[in-house]
C-alpha cells in the first residue's frame, strides 16, 4: 500500500457577506482532491484521475461564484496550504 500524505495547496479564496470560501487541492492515493472549505470546514469533496479534471472543476466552482458577486481575496504566501511561488 503506498501511503501518500500531500498538503493541501490552496488554488483560491472568495469571499461574500463575511462568508469566506476556499478551494484546496491535494495529491491522494487514488487520485487528487478537491476540497471546497467554508468557515475552514471542508463543505464538499470531489476527486479526480487527473490533474487538468480537478483544476477544471475548481475553476468552474470559483467562476460560478464570482458571477454570482462573491469576490476573490488575495491567498497568503505563507503555511503549507497556501499556494506555491512559482
């Protein structure tokens, strides 16, 4: 059994009325998982084979609420679940 622990990469945050949502995505054995966080409680779990199927999905969920007026709101570069330098 190969035992994979990634953290958590932060793709985006958006905030409404005080309410803050935030998508994470991280490696798992059986594929990559999408977790969308709310009040920093996971709200949904999606996985997927790919890594162009979960960022597509996570891009779709965050165009969905930015039309619907939520706003993004900057990730901090700083803790393992934030996003990456590149």
């Amino acid at each position: 059994m190969i035992h994979v622990q990634d953290q958590p990469t932060t793709l985006w945050k958006v905030r409404r009325d005080n309410i803050e949502v935030e998508c994470r995505v991280r490696l798992v054995p059986y594929g990559i998982e999408v977790d969308l966080m709310r009040a920093g409680a996971v709200a949904l779990t999606r996985t997927f084979e790919t890594d162009a199927e979960a960022l597509a999905w996570a891009e779709g969920k965050r165009s969905a609420r930015e039309a619907d007026g939520w706003q993004s709101v900057p990730i901090s570069a700083s803790g393992p679940a934030s996003r990456p330098s590149s």
